[in-house]
C-alpha cells in the first residue's frame, strides 16, 4: 500500500447504490466503453462513462445495480460529461463491477 488516509478521508468519499437505467454505446471513447445512465433515487440521474465492454454486454448491465463514487467532480470524456464514477475490482486487464448482493433502494449509502 502506497497511499495510507485516515477514516476522515475515507468518509469524505461519497459511495452510493443505483440501478443502470441505459446503456450505450460510446465509439468516440479512447478504448471501448459504455455510456450509463444510472438512477440513484433521490440524488437522481447520472451519468457516467465506463470501459467494461470486454465482459459485459449491455443486456447485462441494464437494470443492474451498482455501486459509484457520486461526489467527485464531473468529468469530460470526449464528447461526454460523466457525473460519477462506477466502482469495479480490476483483475486480468478486466473489470468486474461491485454490486449489492440482493437488490436495494437505489441512494443507499455505502459504509
């Protein structure tokens, strides 16, 4: 480990449950990936870029709830503004989304 924080500063990152409403396609990305649209409830919609098509089809992602850092400054991404950041854990190149394992209200908190 390289970068040691305190509690504080994990408490500041604002981790939250939502449900990918749309997916698509986003060929002007760098390397592939998809553009999302993710409902998190009453914190409302976002959108978010996400390099996961090596894995997922969109068919799998839609309806699928997910885990994103929601307090973190807007990003451009080529043509795209993404709102959040979805969480995944990276092995093999590949990345493998974080999710609930039974379904949520989507906002919850993560702790």
């Amino acid at each position: 480990m390289e970068n040691i924080i305190t509690f504080e500063d994990f408490t500041k990152v604002d981790l939250r449950v939502g449900t990918i409403i749309e997916v698509n396609d986003f060929p002007e990305a760098k390397k592939p990936a998809y553009q999302l649209t993710i409902d998190f409830g009453e914190l409302g919609l976002k959108k978010s870029s996400a390099q996961i098509t090596t894995i997922y089809s969109k068919n799998d992602l839609k309806h699928r709830q997910i885990v994103a850092v929601v307090n973190f400054p807007n990003k451009q991404i080529a043509n795209f503004m993404s709102e959040c950041l979805v969480i995944g854990a990276v092995s093999e190149n590949k990345v493998f989304l974080l999710s609930p394992e039974s379904k949520i209200k989507n906002g919850t908190q993560v702790s």
